[in-house]
C-alpha cells in the first residue's frame, strides 16, 4: 500500500559564528521530538533525505511525533581533511560540536519545547551521533545508531592529543560518569554482515560494563548499505516515548 506524505520541508542557511562559514540544514515536520540525524562522511546535508532515511521515518513526522534536523558536517575539514595536521582536524571537529550543541540543539529544542534531543546516524553519521551523545547527555534523550564505526584514531595518522581522546569514544566512554547516560536510550543497530559489526559489539560491552542499558540490535543477513538502516531508523524511533 502507497501512502501520501504530507510532511513538511524547510530549507535554511546561514553564516555559523562558531565555525566562521555559511552552513546548510533540511527540517522535516512542524513539532513533535527533536531528532537531529548525521550524514556518512563527507555526506551532504540533503543525503539522508536523497537515500530515503528520511522517508521512511515519515509516518512519524507527518503524526507529528517528531521534528528532524538534518545539519551539514565539516568532515572535509576535520577528520577527513588530509591535507591539514591531525591536531587541527580534532579542532576543527572540537568546533562543530560546539556548532551543534548551540545552533542546532538550542534551537531544536526551542522550536519544539523539549529540552533534549534524540541523535542519530549511518556509518559515519553514527559516529557523530554517538560522540555528541556521550559528550553532551544532559542534552540528548536518545540515541540511535545504523552501522556506525566510532573510532577516530584510523584518521589521525598515528596523532595522539587530548581533542581526540575526547572526541574517541571507545577511548574516554570506560571512564565517563554522567547520571544522564543511565536515562539515555540507547541502540546500536548493526547486521551480521556489517564490516562494522565488531565495533558496535565492542560499544555496547562497554556501556554493558558501566552498567548503562542499551540495545544492541544485530540483524541476521544484514549488510551495510541503505535499505538496512530505512529499516531501522522507523524502527528505533518508536522507541521515543513520546508523552
């Protein structure tokens, strides 16, 4: 059965004072749960709409459950940025976590009147979402991840600061303390043929160490691509609790 989406879309651009650049963003729905979802590296701030992760969530969005944010990354100049020295791609990403914790989530939450926000994102994106997550979980309600990797160290060339320590997860999360992480609901959603399988089990032995609930979802014959994570992402979001 086709069912009619009637959800609506916003384009906005502006010049962020933090990161010193005009930056991008798509909002789906008018109210609802704040949900602020990441592209893959290097993805555009229209990719998560162009592969339909977007789409399948619209149920969702047109019930006005929730609101999604779908900011741009600066993985080009961060951890991406091979051209620039380690130390100044983990302050650049220093920058826009600073950019998302005040000109996306200070925002989502004062459109919708929440005060926290649910994060997620695909392979890359995850890793955004699960590092903001941890940083910030006085901030962040839920968080969902789709085949994430998250440990930066493979994009540092062997540089080691305390800007990447702070921003690894597998590295700071054993000795993180934060009453707001037992709150947090918390998924890594994976397959047993995602190359980033062993990372999310590794993620999720640490927080089962901590004694931090989560859901570690591994999906039989699921690979890392797409159609796994349109899948999912519905999935995941009608765990919010909503009132």
């Amino acid at each position: 059965m086709i069912t009619e989406t009637i959800m609506k879309e916003e384009y906005f651009k502006w010049h962020s004072p933090i990161l010193g650049k005009e930056m991008e963003m798509l909002t789906f729905g008018e109210k609802g749960y704040p949900v602020i979802v990441f592209p893959t590296s290097m993805g555009s701030y229209t990719q998560n709409k162009d592969f339909k992760l977007i789409e399948s969530a619209a149920w969702f969005i047109d019930n006005g459950l929730i609101k999604v944010y779908t900011p741009a990354s600066i993985d080009n100049e961060s951890w991406y940025a091979k051209n620039i020295h380690p130390a100044h791609r983990a302050m650049n990403h220093v920058l826009y976590d600073k950019f998302v914790l005040e000109e996306i989530v200070n925002r989502a939450c004062s459109e919708t009147g929440y005060d926290k926000v649910a994060v997620a994102g695909c392979s890359f994106g995850a890793y955004h979402a699960t590092n903001f997550a941890f940083r910030h979980p006085e901030r962040v309600g839920y968080l969902f991840n789709m085949g994430g990797a998250f440990d930066i160290k493979q994009q540092v060339d062997g540089y080691y600061d305390d800007n990447i320590y702070f921003n690894n997860p597998p590295d700071y999360l054993p000795g993180l303390e934060h009453p707001a992480l037992h709150q947090m609901g918390i998924v890594f959603g994976t397959g047993d043929r995602d190359m980033c399988m062993e990372a999310n089990i590794r993620m999720s032995e640490i927080l089962n160490n901590k004694g931090i609930a989560n859901w570690l979802d591994i999906r039989k014959d699921a690979v890392h691509d797409w159609p796994v994570w349109r899948e999912m992402f519905p999935h995941y979001l009608s765990l919010i609790k909503f009132n």
